[in-house]
C-alpha cells in the first residue's frame, strides 16, 4: 500500500500578510510561497488510502530556540543536546498556538480513507526534522502494510529531506512530489543531490 506524507503545513511556515502577523496566524519561520503547496495537497488527498500529516510540536522553552540564549540570534548556529552543530531557530510551532496548527485550506474531507497526525519535537531538549524521529511513524506505516510513501510539505531542504532519508532507511520506497514542497534555500542543489543519492525518486 501507499501511503501520503504531508509535512509541516503548519501555519508557522506559511507565508501571511501582517494583519494576519498581528493576529497571531502564524509565519514565525515562514517559508517563500509556503501556502502555494495546500492546493497540491488537496489534489492528492483522495489518491491515497493512508495520509500522514507531520507536526511540529514545541515546548516553549526548547532548546532549538534562539531566545533560549542569551546574545543569541536565530539562525545563529549551536551545539545540541546530542553533540550536533545545528541552528538555533525562532520560536515556531509552539504546541497549543495558532502557528502550530495545519492550514485551514486543507480539505481533510478529501482523504480517501483514513487520515493520522504525529507530532514532533515534542521533548524539550530534541529538535528532530524528520517526521519519523521521536515518533512510531514507522511501526505504523508497517503495521498498515504500507510499502511506498509519497512525500510533500515544508521545507523541502530540512523536514522534508530528513523525513525522506529516513523513509528510505526504514525501507520504505520514497517519492518526494517537488511541486509540492517549497524550500528554505533558494539553491536546492545539495538537497537534490543528497535526496537522488540515497535512491529517493523525485517526481
């Protein structure tokens, strides 16, 4: 069976107009014309009998946020819990806020069968970009006798390259759909090479 990964739609990473800032609709990481992917996602919804959405989902003391320090700024680069260089973020994805929620367009009424959330991030000193890290995302998909995962969402050079590789390293067959990711770079060049190179198909 096939499964529908939709990473991150999440309103943190969505492009909004500063009357909706004000309001407190999201885009504290928003990604360039993030909110361009929701139709792709509702043109896929009913193709697949299993559909996966991934969330960020904060402490507001997480270790990844660059108000956590000091002097800090975000995208400063910092040591992590697990002795990785990593990059401290803004504060986004914060569990219970607006900015953490999936967009409203999505039509989850289109999902052909049934539709799962899994949250991640959700331990303070852990800021994983995979949506399989930290989660039983993988047991699942096995336990549904899923064999093969198409993947969209934000962003495509972080959540949802990581949540790709490991796709592939749980021994899923994995299909990155490109009009329906956005990325934060705008040269993707390494993420493309790094995602053909671990045999994810792009399409």
């Amino acid at each position: 069976m096939k499964a529908l990964i939709v990473v991150d739609a999440q309103y943190d990473f969505m492009p909004v107009s500063a009357e909706d800032y004000a309001n407190e609709m999201g885009g504290a990481l928003a990604v360039a014309d993030g909110d361009e992917i929701i139709p792709v996602i509702n043109d896929l919804l009913p193709k697949y009998d299993l559909v996966i959405f991934t969330k960020d989902w904060h402490h507001p003391a997480m270790y990844a946020f660059a108000s956590q320090y000091p002097g800090k700024q975000p995208f400063d680069k910092y040591t992590n819990e697990q002795g990785e260089e990593d990059i401290l973020w803004p504060d986004h994805c914060v569990e219970n806020t607006r900015g953490a929620n999936l967009h409203d367009d999505i039509q989850f009424e289109k999902c052909g069968k049934d539709f799962y959330i899994f949250k991640k991030g959700q331990m303070v000193h852990y800021h994983p970009y995979s949506g399989f890290s930290g989660t039983d995302l993988a047991d699942f998909l096995r336990e549904k006798n899923v064999t093969l995962v198409d993947i969209v969402g934000l962003a495509t050079d972080y959540c949802v390259k990581d949540t790709a590789l490991d796709a592939v390293k749980e021994g899923f067959e994995t299909t990155i759909i490109w009009e329906g990711c956005k990325g934060i770079e705008k040269d993707l060049t390494n993420t493309i090479r790094d995602i053909l190179d671990s045999g994810i198909r792009i399409r």
